[in-house]
C-alpha cells in the first residue's frame, strides 16, 4: 500500500512540475510575443503641448500664454544634482535597472486583484510612461501595458532621453508640467539656475505636487518639506552624487509666495500686445505662439511699469460724479530705437481688456500745438490733422523729436528664443520723418524758448527735476477749467519719451455702452498728470 501511495504520489508531483513547466514557458511566450507585439505610442497631445512664456528686458516673468504651463528644455541644460536629486526622490536605480521594478509591479498587481489601495513605487521609465503615453485609468491590463512598454522603451531609448521626457512632462504642482516652470513657479529661475538645495527641494515635491505647492506658505506643509528634503540630500551623498561638504553647506530655499499676488490682471495688456507682435514677426498665429513652447523677451521694463501702475493705482479720488470714470493711458518709449518700456492700458484687464494706450483715441486738443508748421514724414505725416491719436503715436512722436527727427517704430519684442535658440531679434526700424531743424523748433516751443510763440492751454517746464537740457516737459489738452475734456501730459530727452493721457468717460444710455465725459476737476487731472510723467519719467532716465 505505501509503495503504491509512493508512486502515485510521484506521478502526481511529476504531472505538477511538467504542468508548472508548461505554464511558465506558456507564460514567459506569451510574454515575449507581447513585447514583440508591444509598440511604444506616441505622447498624448496634451503632454507635448507647450505654453509661451513672456518676461521683461532683464529677464523677469511676466506671464504666460497657453494651456499648459510647460516648456520643453534639453537635459544638457538641467544641472547634474537636479538630475540626480529627482534620481534619488523617484528611483534610485534608475541607471542601472531595466525600466521596471519588479517588486513594485507585484505589489500593485495585487493592490488591483485584491481591490486594495493604489500602490506607487514606480521607476522614472514606468512613471514617464504612464503621464505621457499612456491613459490615466486604473486596471490591470493597463498596469501590464505599462510594464511591457516601460521595459521596450528602456531598450530603445537612452536613458538621458527617458530622463529628459520625465523631468519635460512629470507635474510639480502651482499648475507647472515640467522642470523649467517648475524652476520658474518656485524660485523665478531658470532650470540652468538651480542651485543644489533648490533641486533638492523640486525632487522632493514629485512624491505629492498638490500638497508640497503650498511650501514656503503653509508652516506645517513646509515643515514637511523640509523632512524630505534632508531624505533627499542625505540619499544624494550616500549614493555619491555631492560632496559631505556640499551636503553640510545646503540650506532649505525660499520660495516664491503661493499663491501669486493680483498684480497678473494688468499685465495683460502688456502680454496681449506683445503676442500679437511676436505672432507676426514669426508668420504665426496667436494660438499657434500660445502653444509653441516660446520665450518672447519683451522690451518692458517691469520695475518702472509697477511703479507706474502703483502711482495710478493711488490717485487721490474726487469727490464728483460717481458714474464719471477717469481713464489713464502710458506710454514710455526709449527714442531712436522705438523700444516700449512702460505701456500702461488701464487698472484692471478681466474688467477692461481693451488697451487705452495702444488704441485709446484721445482728443489731442493743443498738445500737438509744438508741431504747427513742421513738415513730418513717413508714419507722423498727417499727425498734426489728427484731432485724437493714441498715447502710442503720441509718444513714439516726440520720441522722433527727441532723437533729431529720426522716428522708430515702437516694438516690444526684443527676442524670441525657443528651446535655448533665438529665432528673432529685432532690429530698429528707423526713418527721419522731420529734419533737425524742425526737431529744434517743436522742443524749443515745447520748453517755452522760442520767442512769439505761445500755445494756448499749454503749460511748459524744464526736463523733471531739473535734469539736463536737451528734452522738455509739457502739459496741455482739450478743454479748460471744469470743462476740461482731455490732458496731455509728455516728457522726453534723448534717453526716454514719456506720455501720459487722462480722458474720462460715463455709462451711456444703452446697457454696456460709454460715452465721453467731462474730467473731474478736483483733483486736479493737469497737477496729477505732470506728477505722473515726472515722477515715472525721473525713474526711467536713471542708469
């Protein structure tokens, strides 16, 4: 009886293990028929698209266009130590491992079969598959997918190429897909800028974007930061990645506030101009600008333009007719090269997009009084006739005076780069439109040198604050006392032409609709017009 137990039971373990082995080469083909099968997609749109982003003369943000605020940049423009901190927060045997951890995969296999919670622990390679090629849903073909596309791709691709998708397209948080909005949203850097604590810091908040994000603003959300980034920097030493030194000197960095201030609002009139502009100079679209991955360097120059919109911003306010609302238009533009550094369309974009400054008529009244009798040419022909230009015109005028008679078109687009390569630079467009003499005559009329000619409502000063003699300072307008229907107020030397405009208009009979107005008279709109053209063009004639 034993004897027959005994080779029954032999042949029952022997049919297992031939079982076991059928199965497992059953499975270990159909899974090299799966990778054979398996073809790497190409990215979802929405991770490849990119957004445009704009920034001033000396390279400050000032806003973006488009969906995403992603900008695709080459891993050779990623320091080292923010590679590996991100190696070291995500997966640390990402140069060696085979784009799959195999724990990992069994551990969320069963979390799917056994309905349990969702496990992480993914590589770079698996992480960098799923946000960008493959959907967001939970099931455990998807997983297996993943896998196989994960291991294909860690085959045929580099691993700096794997490495520069994942850091292109992973999400920081504070709305930035990517490690140059990243650097941008966090610390107003460039990724090339990081410093070895501040990358520490962007690898530290992959692991839970939406919470991290509040760093720097939430005491106990940066509390928590703070934990991991010594985790970070401590596997960053171990694993030989910087110096005991290196590790001893980082300090936790400061981040920008979260979330950003209200200032954004009115800065989109510089932006909306500044796009339509770089669109053109490309052959684009806006929309195609938009989503383009662009870095439009614009000629504003932030600083003054804040200081501009704070100085409107504290108008003192009259105590006149409620329905009665005061415009003010800006326009700063540096003569013979026509570049805009100030442009100030109005307080607040999302309740009025449309831009006073660039395309405000306003009645010019006697401020064009200094040009009686020269000849202009070229874009200022017909000025003189012209009963309401826009500051633009206006300013881009006596920035022609200033410069001898030499007229610039105005631009605010400096350069556009994209991906680190400038695909344009602009260059001043310049003509004469007067000859010198007639550029002496409108500034000697406009400083009141000019014996026999007076205009009339024109008010006429020295260059603010007695600065050097070779520009003017004069207010004038349409209307006088309390029918005073515009003021003008310009300033300009060789190095700045400034304009300031001040209209006003009331609610018209039908709904959404606006009809001109009578200025306030208290304030006085001549007395803060001149001290907002001095005090904005003072600051913008510093070195």
């Amino acid at each position: 009886m034993r004897t027959r137990l005994r080779r029954t039971r032999g042949r029952w373990l022997r049919r297992l293990l031939v079982a076991f082995l059928t199965l497992l080469a059953v499975v270990c083909g159909a899974a090299v028929v799966a990778y054979k099968l398996t073809v790497i997609p190409e990215p979802h749109p929405e991770t490849v698209v990119q957004s445009t982003v704009f920034v001033d003369a000396e390279g400050s943000y000032l806003g973006r266009r488009g969906p995403v605020d992603r900008q695709e940049v080459p891993l050779s423009q990623v320091p080292r130590h923010v590679q590996d901190a991100v190696i070291a927060a995500e997966n640390r045997s990402f140069r060696t491992d085979t784009g799959v951890s195999p724990r990992a995969v069994a551990r969320a296999l069963w979390a799917t079969v056994s309905g349990g919670a969702p496990q992480g622990g993914s590589t770079i390679t698996q992480q960098y598959v799923k946000n960008a090629l493959l959907s967001p849903e939970r099931s455990l073909s998807r997983k297996a997918r993943e896998a196989l596309i994960a291991v294909k791709l860690d085959r045929t691709r580099a691993k700096d190429e794997i490495l520069e998708g994942y850091l292109n397209t992973v999400y920081f948080g504070r709305g930035a897909a990517g490690v140059q909005a990243a650097a941008r949203n966090y610390f107003d850097v460039a990724p090339g800028d990081l410093t070895v604590s501040q990358g520490a810091a962007l690898a530290s908040i992959v692991n839970i974007p939406s919470y991290y994000e509040k760093a720097g603003s939430d005491p106990e959300v940066t509390a928590r930061l703070r934990d991991r980034w010594e985790w970070v920097l401590d596997a960053m030493e171990a694993g030989g990645d910087i110096t005991g030194a290196q590790r001893a000197g980082a300090r936790f960095p400061a981040f920008r506030f979260y979330p950003p201030g209200g200032t954004e609002g009115q800065r989109q009139y510089l932006i909306d101009v500044a796009a339509k502009e770089a669109a053109g100079r490309l052959g684009i679209s806006e929309d195609q600008l938009a989503r383009g991955g662009y870095t439009v360097h614009t000629t504003f120059d932030l600083a003054l333009q804040d200081a501009t919109a704070e100085s409107v911003k504290q108008r003192p306010r009259g105590s006149g007719d409620d329905d009665v609302r005061v415009h003010t238009a800006v326009v700063g533009i540096e003569p013979g090269d026509g570049a805009v550094r100030v442009l100030y369309g109005g307080a607040d974009y999302a309740r009025q997009p449309f831009n006073d400054a660039v395309s405000g008529a306003v009645e010019a009244g006697s401020v064009l009084d200094p040009f009686d009798g020269v000849r202009l040419d070229g874009p200022l022909r017909g000025l003189r006739e012209s009963a309401a230009p826009t500051p633009l015109r206006l300013a881009s005028a006596y920035a022609a005076v200033a410069a001898d008679g030499v007229y610039a078109t105005p631009h605010t687009v400096a350069r556009i780069t994209r991906e680190g390569r400038t695909v344009h630079t602009a260059r001043p467009e310049t003509r004469r439109v007067l000859d010198e003499k007639g550029a002496f005559m409108v500034t000697a009329r406009a400083q009141g040198r000019l014996g026999g000619w007076s205009g009339p409502g024109v008010s006429v000063a020295a260059p603010a604050g007695g600065r050097g003699g070779d520009g003017a300072f004069l207010t004038a307008g349409a209307g006088g006392g309390i029918t005073r229907r515009t003021v003008w107020s310009v300033g300009y030397d060789s190095r700045l032409a400034l304009a300031v405009a001040l209209f006003a208009d009331r609610p018209g009979a039908k709904k959404d609709t606006t009809v001109p107005a009578h200025l306030p008279d208290v304030p006085s709109p001549t007395r803060y017009a001149e001290q907002l053209v001095d005090g904005t063009w003072a600051s913008g004639r510093q070195p």
